[in-house]
C-alpha cells in the first residue's frame, strides 16, 4: 500500500486532516449515492453537505480522468452501473454460465415457454437485458419487455405486446374497435382480441413475439392468469424471479407452472469472473474494447476478498468494487502518488477516509 511519506499509510485511520482534526468516518459507496441523487442539478445551494458533496464529486471524477477515463459525471465511473439502472452496458456481461446461456438458447430455438429462477442480485435482470438486446436485433423475434411488474394490469400486459409489434409493423384494425388511445384499444376485453390477431400475424410469417416478465414474485394473480392467456394465443413467455416466485405462479398458477421449462439457479461467479468484470469494467470505462486484458487497481488478494466477501453474487460483486474503487480515490487524492502506485488491496475495505489533505 502506497504511503504518505511520513511513515504511515495513505490510509491510516489515525492519520489527521488538513485541519488537524482526525479523519472523519463514513460509507464511500453512500457518498456516491448521494452524489448520484444531485448529479445535474446545477442549482444546488451551499451548505455542509452540498459542498462536501461537490468536492468530493471533483475528486472522484479526477481520480477517473487520471485513469484515462473521461466521465463527465458520477454515474460514469466504474461499478456504478447498477445504482443508476436496470441495463447494464453489453460489454460488463461476464457470460460465466454457460450451461444456462445453452439451455435457454435451446428453449427459446424451441419455441418453450421459459422460466429462469434465482435468488436476488444473481445476474437475472442483466440477463433480461442481453435478451432485449440481442433476440431484439434477430430478425426471426420481436421481443417485448413488461416494465413495472408491480404496477401492471391486464390491459398493460396486452399493451406491450401491442406495441412491440406495431414497432415491427403488425398492427391491429383499429377499426374494429370502437374506442383507443394512442393505437390500443381502451377495453381489455378488445386489447386482448388485438394483441390476438397481431400474434396470429407475426406466427404468420414464421417469426416469434417473446413477452420477457420479471419480478414473477410480486405478480398479482390476475396478471399470472392474463399471461397464460397471452401464451395461449401464441405468445411466448420468458418468465424470471426468484424462487419464491415460482412457488407462487406454482399455487396461484399451476395451469401456467405447468407449462414453464425452468432453469434454476444462475452460477455465482467464481475469482476469475470477478477479475474479468473488473477488467470489462475499466476497458468500458474508457471506451476500449475488452480483450481479455488484466484488471486494473486490484490485486489478486482484493479480487479473492471481493469473491469471498460476496459470494460470487454479481450484484454484490458491483457494490464492493465500487467501495473499493472509491476508497482507492481518495488514498490517491490525499497521499498525491501517481496514479501508478495506487493499489486496492483487502486491507482497504477496513480503513477510514477523510476529506483533508
């Protein structure tokens, strides 16, 4: 670990701030959540924390550039993906489970109605969005995602699929109906018979509309039975959540359950996957492609920490190396070693951070 000159390390808990005064205590990773909550608001007002927010804002994305990145804001730095969003930039995917990558690959060429089970922050939601992303630009699938699951009803659910292939060019006669609103019939009842003929078109002509769920375990029973009627009518459904959510489609549902092919259990990433999504990281981080290059700023022993202080859960994964990543921040800006020296090593998790030089 870099020092400061005087014999103590960069950071020491013990060691003063510009002012004197010890080191002030804090969770880094909520600093940068509360930076995210007023990136952009130019208005801010001054005040304690305002201030200390923008300052420490400076420092982080200082800390950024001398790593040869560019960020024009918090939200751009490494491992804050998660904080801000459900989509996850294409090059961070770690494709570290191959069996369940051939298996539902497999299904969906199948033509299967699929349901991926696993617990929280394994990777399902990442996923989701590779599914977007990459069956959204075959030309054999129109791929509709149901945002909100929450917040869902029957004729929302009729609606994405209405609307994914009107992007697509099938619409419903909307003739037929004898009220819409914005291109969708306002009665579930007459959404339901749209999406109807609009599926019957896209089989038709030999592609597939693929309705992507997750959340399953927050879905309202009439939203499960909504969607078994969409599978009935030629939709295929791609179902995720956690295993209490096939347990419940299993009791509210078992007609639905009965039809899912599931994969279960996502593979935690092993010390190599944690070190590749650091790599990918830091390679997206300034727009370089990632070709297999060795992680930046973390030592074998951190990448080991962060794997055993995680589980190999993805989602955890991104939280401890963004402390980290942090952390490291403010060892480089108060010690003023280049940038070459700074390393993340397991014993920085356990120190304080302060303000001062």
């Amino acid at each position: 670990m870099a020092d400061d000159g005087n014999g103590r390390a960069a950071d020491d808990p013990d060691r003063p701030t510009g002012d004197g005064r010890p080191a002030e205590v804090d969770t880094v990773g909520g600093v940068v959540d509360r930076l995210r909550s007023v990136d952009g608001d130019d208005g801010r007002e001054s005040g304690v924390l305002t201030d200390q927010l923008r300052e420490v804002e400076n420092r982080l994305l200082a800390f950024g550039r001398a790593l040869g990145g560019d960020p024009g804001a918090v939200a751009d730095l490494p491992f804050t993906e998660e904080a801000g969003t459900d989509r996850m930039p294409e090059p961070l995917y770690v494709r570290h489970d191959a069996e369940m990558l051939n298996q539902v690959t497999s299904w969906l060429l199948q033509e299967q109605h699929i349901g991926l089970v696993s617990r929280y922050g394994t990777g399902k939601t990442a996923f989701r969005e590779i599914v977007r992303r990459d069956l959204g630009e075959h030309a054999d699938f129109l791929v509709a995602v149901l945002d909100n699951p929450r917040e869902t009803t029957p004729r929302k659910v009729y609606a994405t699929v209405l609307r994914r292939a009107a992007e697509a060019g099938y619409e419903p006669d909307i003739r037929d109906y004898w009220q819409t609103r914005d291109g969708i019939p306002w009665a579930t009842e007459d959404a339901k018979e749209a999406a109807r003929d609009v599926v019957e078109g896209v089989r038709a002509d030999g592609a597939t509309l693929l309705l992507v769920v997750d959340e399953i375990e927050v879905l309202p029973a009439a939203i499960l039975s909504t969607l078994q009627v969409a599978g009935d009518m030629g939709v295929r459904l791609f179902l995720m959540g956690t295993p209490e959510g096939k347990e419940r489609v299993a009791d509210l549902r078992g007609t639905l359950d009965s039809r899912l092919r599931y994969y279960e259990g996502i593979e935690p990433f092993g010390p190599e996957d944690v070190a590749e999504y650091v790599a990918r990281s830091f390679a997206c981080f300034r727009d370089e492609p990632y070709e297999g290059q060795a992680p930046d700023l973390f030592t074998e022993a951190a990448i080991r920490d962060v794997h055993e202080r995680t589980e190999g859960i993805p989602r955890e994964v991104r939280i401890e190396c963004r402390e980290l990543f942090t952390r490291a921040a403010f060892v480089w800006y108060r010690t003023g070693q280049p940038i070459e020296r700074i390393r993340i090593t397991p014993e920085l998790r356990h120190r304080r951070f302060g303000m001062g030089r």
